[in-house]
C-alpha cells in the first residue's frame, strides 16, 4: 500500500484512544446487559444489529464482499473466532467475573498474538526480549489464579476466570490470520458478515440452550444493547480492522495497555467492585509483560 494512503501518527494515536476508551467501557455494559439478557441470546442481539448496520453501510458505499474464496475464508474463521468463541466466551464468564478481573486476564491478548504471529508473520518474529516478556505475562496470570477466586463471589468465579481464557487465545488466533491474509479486503467485509454470521449461529443456540431464559427489556439493558451494538462493535471492529491494515498486529494490540484501566475504574464507579492486591499485582505483571513483547517488535516494524 503506498504511504500516502496510510493514515498519520496523529490519525493512528486518536484511533487507538476511541478503540481503548469503548473498549473499556464495554466490560461494565455486559454486566448490566446480563441482567436482562441470557448471555448466548446477548451476543447474538449485539453482532445482529452491528452487523445489520455495518452491511447496509458496506452496500451504501458498495463495499467489494465475498470476491475470493480465501475472504470467504476469512469471514468463518472472524465468525467462528474473534466473536462466536471468544465473545460467546467473555458473556457465559462475566456472569460471575467482575468486570474489572475480566478486563486484565483478556490483556494477555496481545502475549497469545506474539506467539503467533511469531509462527505465521515472518516479519513479527519473537526475540530474548519478547520471550522474556511472555514468561513475565504468564507468572502473572499465575499470581491471579493463586488467589483463591471464588472469594470474589463464589466457586463459580474461579471456574469461569479459568474458561475465560479461551476468550485472548481465539482473538489471537483470528486477528493474526487477518493479518496475515486480510490485505487488500475491505475492512467492512471482515466485520459486517462474520458479525451477521454471529448472530445466526449464537441466535440458534440460545434458542436450544437458553429455551425458557426470558428477556427483560429494561431503559439500561436496552441502552447497554445499543451501545455494545453500535458503539463497542460495529465502530470499534470497523476501526480495529482498518488500523491492522496500516500498522503491525502487535502494535495494534497496545490497547490492552489502556482497555483494563478503564474498565477496573468503570467497574469501581458504576458497579462497587473491587480487585485484590494480587489481582493487580497479576495485572502490572502481565502489563510489563505486554510492554517487553511489544516494544522492540513495534521499533522493528516501524524500522
């Protein structure tokens, strides 16, 4: 892509920004959608209008959709992963999971990104440093689960922390598959279908497995739904994916740095909750783990 076509380091930093302040508020917005919505039925009603509302928006601008096999490709493995799995994931576990907890264990992202990208991108190879990097993010997810969890509101917390790490593991798995083969596809292609296919799989299984779950349509889990449809989804993913056209995944995956931030303040002035010491201890172990493995990657990208 020609470098006049790439956005600039102001463009680039303000897009980050917007990513980490939605991205960071999306945490308190599940908890409260969950109170009136079972979580299958909550993420099929979120990617449907997201992806409703970025489809008629790829054909008002006549977006390119489906035009080589390997972007249909594309499409199943964001479906199946970055929002079936890891989204499906993310809701069934913050039935129990503060907010705030949730936020920090997901921020090993872009440690899972590293390590594959470091088979599938040549150019984002692992180094002593990054390596480093990784063990320290992973003593820290140690220190976390030596806690005992279940403090945090009973045994099932526990449980669900240790499922929801499927969530980080399966967004890396995806986002370095678009990076790696994503070039050249409209970034509304690879968030409008995936999102609608989201829908359709996650709406049938809610139909099966939550058969019986009412939804209670209230101001705040309507209000939560929207804002998780338009603002947390269908802009975020329409951003994220843009942005990973134009600088490396790992850099992209910064955000991480800011996300747990704001969702650990938003989670303690909109919900009471609270994070043990060792929580936070696990979470500045995992942050300067993120830090080691993405620095010299990202100076070597720049380069």
């Amino acid at each position: 892509m020609a470098a006049a076509n790439r956005p600039g380091p102001v463009l680039v930093a303000a897009t980050l920004a917007l990513l980490i302040l939605i991205w960071g508020t999306t945490w308190a917005a599940i908890r409260i959608g969950l109170e009136g919505i079972p979580p299958l039925a909550g993420v099929a009603l979120r990617f449907g209008i997201a992806g409703l509302f970025l489809l008629g928006l790829a054909l008002a601008r006549r977006a390119p959709l489906g035009r080589s096999r390997l972007e249909r490709r594309l499409w199943w493995t964001n479906g199946l992963l970055s929002f079936c799995l890891s989204y499906g994931v993310v809701y069934w576990a913050e039935q129990w999971v503060p907010t705030g907890l949730s936020a920090v264990l997901f921020s090993t992202f872009p440690l899972f990104v590293a390590l594959i990208a470091h088979v599938w991108l040549p150019d984002e190879r692992l180094d002593a440093v990054s390596v480093v990097g990784i063990l320290l993010g992973v003593c820290g997810v140690a220190v976390i689960f030596s806690e005992d969890l279940s403090a945090l509101g009973g045994r099932q917390v526990a449980v669900a922390s240790l499922v929801f790490m499927l969530s980080p593991i399966a967004s890396a798995v995806a986002n370095v598959a678009v990076k790696k083969w994503g070039q050249g596809i409209s970034s509304l292609s690879l968030t409008a279908v995936p999102m609608g296919m989201t829908a359709a799989i996650m709406g049938t299984l809610a139909l099966v497995i939550e058969h019986g779950r009412p939804i209670h349509w209230t101001g705040a889990t309507v209000g939560s739904l929207l804002y998780l449809s338009v603002c947390g989804s269908a802009l975020t993913f329409t951003l994220y994916f843009w942005l990973l056209k134009h600088i490396s995944a790992t850099r992209l995956s910064l955000i991480t740095y800011g996300i747990p931030v704001v969702a650990v303040v938003v989670g303690w002035l909109v919900l009471n909750e609270t994070l043990t010491l060792r929580t936070l201890l696990g979470a500045v172990l995992i942050l300067a783990g993120v830090g080691l493995v993405v620095s010299p990657r990202r100076r070597r990208a720049e380069a």
